[in-house]
C-alpha cells in the first residue's frame, strides 16, 4: 500500500500547496493525515477524507474576496495551515488506531462521523456566511453578524445536513451494517457541527480555545454522537 499512498499522497500535498488550498505546514500535516487514513482505513476512509478536502477547499475559495471585503474569510487567501489539518484530521486518525489495535467496529463509525462532522462545518461556515440569513448566535438566538463565532441560519445548517449526508453515503461502503452507519454518520457530524458552534459561542469566545482545538473537540464529540447512534440503532 505504501508504493500507492506515498507517491498519491505527496502529489496532493504538492498540488493543495501551489494551488494554496495549504501553506506548506499544513501540507505537510496533511501527508502525514493522509497517510494514516489510507494505511489504516484504507481506500473508502480515504476518499471520505478526500472529500472533505475538496469540498472544503471549494467552499473556502467560494466568494472568497467578498468574505475577506467584508472581513469574514478565515484563512489568508483562503489558505489553511497545519493547526487546521490536525483540528479536522486527528481526531479520525486516533479513532482509526483506535479500530486497529480492537478491531471493533464502532471505531469505524467514529471515524466517518469525526469527518463527516468536519465536512458539514466547513460548509456551514463557509457557505453559511455567503447565503445564510440573519445569522443568530446558537446560544440564545440573538440576531448577529454574518462570520461571529457560534453563529448559524436555516442555510448553513441545510449545508451542514449536506456535508454530513455525503460522507455519510461513502461510509456505506465501509461496512455491512450500511444503514446503521449511514444514519449514525449523518447524526454524528450535524451534532457535532453544532457543537462546534456552541463552542464558538462560548469557550472559544471567552479565548480559551482557538478555532483549531474547537474543530477537534467537535469532531471527537460529533464522533462520540456517531457512536452512541450506532449502538442504539444495533
């Protein structure tokens, strides 16, 4: 496998940093996650990760120079660095060792739920902040301004809906238990997009976290989600 991943994975890594999807930190990050992901969870968890990627870099470069006018792009020309890598990847890394060393399959289940829940809030936030209407902050409903942390519209939650649901589909191929991952998937990455934004509202405002340790705690939770759907749906 690794006469097939390394050689695909550093190809991307080189080309998400000439077409500044990563800076060089973060492509490297992103090797490094990729590699993981294909030697530990094979083709069908990679192309989930994959995915991800690419929807989420079209997502940041969508209207990027109206986001940056209107001082709402997160990234420097729409450029993500490692910290971003590893908020969004680690925490299905540590769940696929997690499947390796136990081969259970719960861990499975976390995994797609971890990027399903990053998919969705990359789309949320980055779609969300371009079609969403009169953004309210998760925590009290309050009106506020599109890009504050913690906020959500009926749009950005339709696109968090959607970017669970894809990864979501690829995780069927993953087990024979299809529509109980499917649906755990689903579940597990709108929660924990959600939670992201609760965290957003709160502890990351107060500056206890950054954005990057807020998409890890997100993910890990939307993964926790993902199982406990599982197990009931089992």
């Amino acid at each position: 496998m690794l006469l097939i991943s390394i050689p695909l994975l550093l190809t991307m890594a080189i080309f998400a940093y000439k077409r500044h999807i990563l800076d060089i930190k973060g492509s490297i990050a992103a090797f490094f996650i990729g590699l993981l992901t294909f030697e530990l969870g094979g083709i069908v968890t990679f192309l989930a990760l994959l995915i991800f990627l690419v929807f989420g870099s079209l997502a940041t470069k969508y209207k990027y120079r109206e986001k940056a006018k209107i001082g709402i792009a997160e990234d420097r020309r729409g450029t993500r660095s490692w910290g971003n890598v590893f908020g969004n990847g680690l925490a299905a890394v540590l769940f696929l060792i997690g499947e390796y060393l136990t081969q259970q399959d719960f861990f499975w289940v976390a995994t797609f739920s971890a990027i399903a829940t990053a998919n969705a809030d990359t789309l949320a936030s980055e779609l969300g902040k371009i079609f969403g209407k009169r953004p309210r902050l998760i925590t009290n409903f309050k009106e506020v301004l599109p890009g504050t942390n913690g906020a959500i519209s009926l749009q950005g939650e339709f696109f968090a809906l959607v970017g669970a649901f894809v990864i979501g589909l690829i995780a069927m191929l993953k087990m024979s238990y299809k529509w109980e991952i499917f649906f755990s998937t689903v579940i597990g990455g709108f929660v924990g997009c959600n939670v992201d934004s609760i965290i957003g509202a709160t502890i990351e405002n107060k500056g206890w976290f950054n954005n990057d340790l807020t998409n890890f705690t997100a993910t890990f939770i939307g993964a926790l989600v993902g199982i406990g759907v599982f197990i009931l749906l089992r």
